[in-house]
C-alpha cells in the first residue's frame, strides 16, 4: 500500500473531520496578517534536511530542543541580540526579524515599552500580563500563564495568536503529535491547507481543489508513485509535508501471509505454528487468537518468530491486527481514528465492542468513502469478508486477472515478482509476453522460481498451462458476451495463453488509457 497513498491519497475524501471535537490549528489565523508562518520551524528534526540541521545545530538545538519550541536557549533572543554565525544561520533557515521575534521569541525579550512600540502590548494585556509583572518587580505571573489551550477564554486564545501562539506551542506538545507528523494535514479542507501555509507542496504533488474535496475520481500521479519514483521537486514537497519513505509507502504489503499455507516455506510454517497457526486458521484471516493482539503487546517468543515470518511492527499492527487492539486515544496518536470513524465507530462503542453497521456488511456494500477507510486500515476485500486464501487471487489466477492493471500489482505488493519474471509496465499494457512465459518450470533460474512461488506458483501450475491461465479465459470469454450484450467498454487485456502444444494470441479491446 503506498504512502499510505497512502496518508496522502485518503484525503480524496477530506472535509475537515475533526476528530472527537479536536480543532485544526488554522496559522495564518493566528497571527499578524503581515508575518509569514515560517513552516520550516514547525516539523520534526527527522524531516530537516542536511543544511537545515547545520543551520539549527548552530543555533543550539539539538533534536529534543527543536522537537520542543521555546525549550532552547536561543528563543529567549530576540532577532536583534542575534550575531555573527546565529544570525547567519537563523536567516539560512529562513527566518526574518518578525517571523523570529513573533514565532520563536513570542516577544519575550521585548522591554514593555518595547511590546507599546511593536503594537503588541495590548496583546499581553488581555493575556493578563502588566507593566509591573513582565518586569517581574514582585508580582506573580497572570494566571493564563498556567491555562492549557483549552482553558483560556476566547478573547485570550485571539490574544495569544496574535503573538504567534497556537495550541500546539502553547500546550508544548511533542512534535510526533502535530498534524503535520500525525497525518500530513491529511482531514484539512483544500482552503484549510492554503490557511495552513502547506497548499504549495500538495500543488507541487500534483493536488488540485478537485481531486482534494473528492469532486473529480482521479488523484495525482505522485500518489501512486514510490517513494523512489518521486521527483527531486516531489520529495522536497513531501519532506515538507512531514513525510519519510516509511510514511510515504506506508507498511510493506506483507504478501507472504496472503499466500495459501501450501505455499508457505517451511521455515515460515515453523514460525508460524509458534505463532499457534494451524493450516486452518493461515487460510481463514483473523481465525487465530494471536491477530487480536497489537505487536508490541505479543510474547518474546512470538514476537521473534512473527519477524522470522517478515513482519515488523507497523506491518503486523495494520495489515494483520487494523489496530483493533489499540485503545480510542492511541489510534488517535496513530493517525487513524479518523478511519473507524468513517465506519461507524466512536469512543463508547469502541470501548464496550459495540460494533457499528458496518462491520456486517460485505465489501460492495461499503460506501466508496468506508472502502477507503478499510483500505487506510489495510483491508481489502477479501480480508474484510474474510475469504479463505485459497480463493484469492494468488492462488486462483496469480494476478492475471483482466482487471489488473500495472499499478494494481505494485498496490499488492506483487509487481516486484513481475519484474524478475521478465514483466514491465509497457509489456503488460502491450501485452509483451516475457521469455519466462515460455519456459518450463525447470528452465526458470533460481530468481525466477522464487519470484513464481511468491506468486502463488508451484510446478503443476506452472507447467499446466490450463490451468494456469484458465481464469483469464474465462474472463475473456464473459468480457466478450458483456461487450455483445451491454456495449460496455471492460478493462481486458489481451493475452497470451500457453497450451501443452502451441501458443494462441487471443486480441481484446487494449484500453491503455483506463491502466494508469
């Protein structure tokens, strides 16, 4: 599943969902109209690039310090007291006088005849604040000074942003909790994203007004690219965007646990039975005790078998587990209480078991924005209707299904196998059989046998070709009577059947267009 596009390509169905009440900071509402949001302040160490990190690092930061605004000793400078080298690197990082003084310093450093002249006394004022506490000549501070966000009044909580605080600075909360790590603004309207200061990056990424709010079906291309598929342009934006590859790919598709158990090496079935999987409850998704478990809550041992198997945390916790063993609050943390929303659930029900409507309803009987809330919380539809693994299509048709598409088999994990067999994306469209269609079982090479049981191949399919490919004939033979009959245009594609005794090349409507 990619970028868990990702994050980014579940927001073809955003319309500013606030999550259990939770209000999206909104910066250019914040703050003077005449100082730009600096963005580049406001995302993780882990997302600054190699220069920014110098810049920062000669300023006194270091990760948790940057992670934490106000918490190093250089925001208690104003611009001016800045020299030498620390100015240098503030204006590297991109800073002017007023963004600093009003996003870093929170014109702290300013004497109170100072803040009059900066016409931003009456600010502090509201906020509580007087001539005789900023100077500290005995009196304590307001008492907003203690308040949480929440807790201020509103004309308190204008005030504040009119010194560059918003909720997440003033709460002082953690970095890894700010929107744009949690879930890439991900809920943000389109206008909410041009608010925001962010609108730039998704337009570099190829997101319009449109394809945002859901009024047209097609997203960017960007969005179905890898992360090594993204442009130098793309990468900066998503950087930006708070995205690294991991969040961009999002969790590996584990193909290995979607293939039947005949096909399971027998290193990963001795894993797997200390995991208590029977061949029962490997074919049977979410039959065995040990899927309701969250990764880090797993026994030693399971936990070393279940990375034997290939598994790592974020993998097991979304495709094996969809979270369902987090509590209300950590899927919140996790980006993806927004998904259980979408489908019913809410912090009560969740909390008692009390399943929404949804959770009895087949596949098509989702809407398209439920389908995608699945799909984030890395279902498909054979793990939602929970299809035994011998009837995917792994072991039914080895994803030569018509309905493929290139693109399809990178979503599943599988293009990679493609690859090695001698596939690529113009072969598929133009229906280019590679060499290793020909070739008998025994003749593939040690790489191309591999890549053939990781799809679902053993050597009976491989070397009976009707078998093989008695699905898509199938299909042919159908698509055939549905164009006939509907004058439906179905996405077929023709392709070359293997017989024990000749080749035959059967041509059908090559739709190029339809295969992004």
């Amino acid at each position: 599943m990619l970028c868990n596009t990702k994050a980014i390509a579940l927001v073809l169905s955003a319309s500013a969902f606030l999550v259990e009440g939770r209000i999206n900071s909104v910066r250019s509402l914040q703050a003077p109209d005449d100082i730009e949001y600096p963005e580049f302040r406001f995302i993780s160490w882990k997302f600054l690039t190699d220069d920014e990190r110098a810049f920062a690092d000669t300023l006194g930061y270091v990760e948790g310090t940057w992670d934490h605004p106000g918490s190093a000793a250089i925001s208690k400078k104003s611009f001016d007291e800045l020299t030498g080298d620390k100015l240098a690197a503030a204006k590297g990082l991109g800073f002017n006088d007023d963004q600093w003084d009003c996003y870093v310093n929170h014109y702290g450093s300013y004497s109170w005849d100072d803040l009059q002249k900066k016409q931003v006394q009456e600010y502090f004022n509201v906020l509580g604040w007087t001539h005789e506490s900023w100077r500290g000549d005995g009196v304590a501070r307001p008492n907003t000074n203690g308040k949480d966000w929440e807790d201020l009044t509103s004309e308190e909580r204008q005030a504040a942003k009119k010194i560059c605080y918003f909720e997440e600075i003033w709460d002082d909360i953690d970095f890894d909790k700010w929107d744009c790590t949690r879930n890439h603004y991900s809920d943000y309207t389109w206008h909410g994203l041009e608010e925001e200061g962010v609108i730039e990056y998704f337009k570099i990424l190829g997101w319009t007004d449109a394809s945002w709010n859901g009024t047209t079906a097609n997203a960017p291309e960007s969005a179905s690219k890898s992360w090594n598929d993204l442009t130098e342009e793309q990468h900066v934006a998503a950087r930006k965007l708070c995205f690294l590859k991991q969040d961009w790919d999002g969790p590996a598709y584990p193909t290995f646990r979607y293939r039947s158990w005949k096909y399971v090496s027998s290193d990963q079935k001795a894993n797997a039975e200390i995991l208590k999987y029977t061949e029962d409850s490997w074919n049977n998704i979410g039959s065995n005790k040990v899927e309701k478990s969250a990764f880090d809550r797993l026994e030693s041992g399971s936990v070393q078998a279940a990375k034997a198997i290939g598994f790592e945390e974020e993998v097991w916790d979304c495709f094996i587990n969809h979270y369902e063993d987090y509590d209300w609050d950590e899927l919140f943390e996790e980006g993806v209480q927004s998904h259980y929303h979408e489908l019913g659930w809410l912090a009560e029900t969740w909390k008692s078991g009390q399943a929404p409507a949804s959770e009895n309803l087949d596949w098509d009987e989702l809407t398209p924005a439920q389908q995608e809330a699945a799909e984030e919380l890395c279902y498909q539809q054979e793990s939602w209707e929970k299809i035994p693994l011998d009837e995917w299509d792994c072991a039914k048709t080895h994803y030569f299904a018509l309905y493929y598409t290139w693109a399809d088999l990178k979503r599943l994990g599988v293009q990679q196998y493609f690859v090695t067999l001698g596939w690529d994306h113009m072969a598929w469209r133009q229906n280019e059989a590679p060499p290793s269609e020909t070739k008998d079982w025994n003749q593939l090479t040690k790489e191309e046998e591999a890549a053939a049981r990781n799809l679902c191949y053993h050597k009976e399919d491989w070397n009976d070709p009707p078998e093989k490919h008695n699905g898509a004939a199938a299909g042919v033979a159908i698509g055939v009577v549905c164009v006939g009959v509907l004058g439906a245009v179905l996405l077929l594609r023709r392709k070359k059947l293997k017989t024990t005794t000749k080749e035959i090349t059967i041509t059908l409507p090559n739709l190029d267009a339809v295969e992004a």
